[in-house]
C-alpha cells in the first residue's frame, strides 16, 4: 500500500495552492478514470485534491448564445439540465450515452476533456461545436486543446474550470458503444453554427473513436 493524503478544498485558488504544494499531485472530480488507475498502480499520487465539492464548479448557465457547463457537472446533471436541454439536446443526448448509471452519476464533463481518452464523448462535441474550454489561468479553443492520446494543452496544476459552447442551428451526435464500457468505438458528433457559412467557419463533424485524438473530418456547411 502507498501512501497518499486526500484533500478537499473549498475553492479553485484553494485547489491550484494544494497541487503547488504536492510533491506529486494530482487532481479528482468523478474519480472514474483516476481511481482505477490507482488501483492498477499506474498512478501514485502524493495528494489527491478533490474538485469536487468546489461549489464555482458545478452547474449550468446560458447567457444569450452561450451555454456553459462548469468543470465538475456530472454527465447526469447534464442530462437533467433545462439549460441545455433548450440549448444544445444534442449534448444531452451524447451525456445519456456514456457508461451507465454509476458512471454518469460520477463521471465530470471537467475530467472528461483533462483526461481525453480517445474513445471518450464529449471531446469530439467540444471540437464540433467550437467550443472555448475556461481554466484557472486562461481561456482555450477547443480546436488547440486536444493535442493527442490523453494529451491536452493543460499545463501542470491547471484546472478547467468550464466549457462554454456556442449554441449552434443544429447539432447530433451518434455513437457506436462499446457492449461492455459503452465507451464509443466509433462516434460522430456534427453541428452547423448560426453563422451558416459566415466567420467563424462553420463547425465540421468531428468524431470520436479509438485514434489518437479527435479529429474534425468533414465541413457541413
Ligand atoms: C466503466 C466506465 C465506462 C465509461 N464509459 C464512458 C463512455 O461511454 N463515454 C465517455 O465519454 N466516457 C466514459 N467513461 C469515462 C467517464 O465518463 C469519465 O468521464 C472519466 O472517467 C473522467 O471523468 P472523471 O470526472 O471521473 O475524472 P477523474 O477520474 O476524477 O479525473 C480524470 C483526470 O482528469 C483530471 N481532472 C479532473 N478534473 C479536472 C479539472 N477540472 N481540471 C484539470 N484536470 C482535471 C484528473 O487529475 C485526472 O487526471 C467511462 C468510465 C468508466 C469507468
């Protein structure tokens, strides 16, 4: 058994403060990719910061053509939300795909993208829909945030804190789920932007699948 401390801190300055502090630290929101890897010994870290119960975190707004979902929503809240349900129900479809039950209940839109398995949902929505991912330190466009295999632009100790999406004309998302995981083998998330084919380029279909990273593959005009 190793050793490691958990902490629960109250606030995103809290949380980045801590991780300064860890020798080896590293970040929980839902706890479902970050867990198992413990388990496995793949992962030691010296502190466990939990963003969890960080209340700037958590929950959903829409503000004119903007929606935004704080980092440590859950896939369920996302899902039960009438914020995007009205806004963007292509998401909320995508977030009733993922897993099952335990998982959607657990499992943040935050540590989703931080963690960006390439057979995970919601990267290849971010990149369709032109999103913008908000940290601690700066604001990324989601087209510069996935950079590979679980590899994002993320520096060291930088938290997400949300990730605001343009409301688009229209947006679909569908995958082919792995039988066990659910995880997508395959999965194409396509969005046209109001703009049509005004500046900023309309958002393509990107998709989601066991490939490197996310990749936009086609312009739908
Ligand atoms: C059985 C199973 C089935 C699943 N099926 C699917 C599926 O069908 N589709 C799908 O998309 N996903 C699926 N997942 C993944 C799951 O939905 C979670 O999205 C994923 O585990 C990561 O989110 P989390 O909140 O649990 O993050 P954690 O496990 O807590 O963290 C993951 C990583 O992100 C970092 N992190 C977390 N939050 C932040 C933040 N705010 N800022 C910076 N770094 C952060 C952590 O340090 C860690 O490195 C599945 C998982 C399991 C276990």
């Amino acid at each position: 058994m190793y050793q490691t401390t958990y902490h629960r801190p109250s606030s995103v300055d809290e949380a980045a403060a801590l991780f300064a502090k860890g020798k080896e630290a590293k970040y929980l929101a839902g706890g479902h990719t970050l867990i198992p890897v413990m388990k496995q010994r793949l992962a030691a870290p010296s502190d466990v910061i939990d963003l969890g119960k960080i209340k700037e975190l958590v929950g959903v707004e829409a503000s004119g053509d903007t929606l935004t979902i704080k980092a440590a929503t859950s896939h369920y809240d996302v899902t039960q939300s009438d914020a995007v349900k009205k806004a963007i129900p292509a998401l909320v479809h995508l977030a009733s795909l993922i897993g099952d039950p335990a998982v959607r209940h657990r499992g943040t839109i935050g540590g989703s993208i931080a963690n960006n398995d390439p057979a995970a949902d919601y990267p290849a929505a971010l990149l369709a829909l032109g999103a913008t991912i908000t940290t601690n330190k700066r604001a990324i466009a989601a087209d510069d945030f996935f950079k590979g295999l679980f590899t994002t632009a993320l520096a060291d100790g930088e938290i997400i804190t949300a990730v605001s999406f343009p409301v688009p004309a229209k947006a679909g998302y569908a995958k082919f789920p792995h039988p066990a995981s659910r995880f997508a083998l395959t999965g194409v998330f396509v969005a046209k932007t109001k703009a049509g084919d005004a500046s900023p380029k309309p958002k393509p279909a990107t998709s989601a699948s066991p490939r490197p990273a996310p990749r936009k593959v086609a312009s739908c005009g």
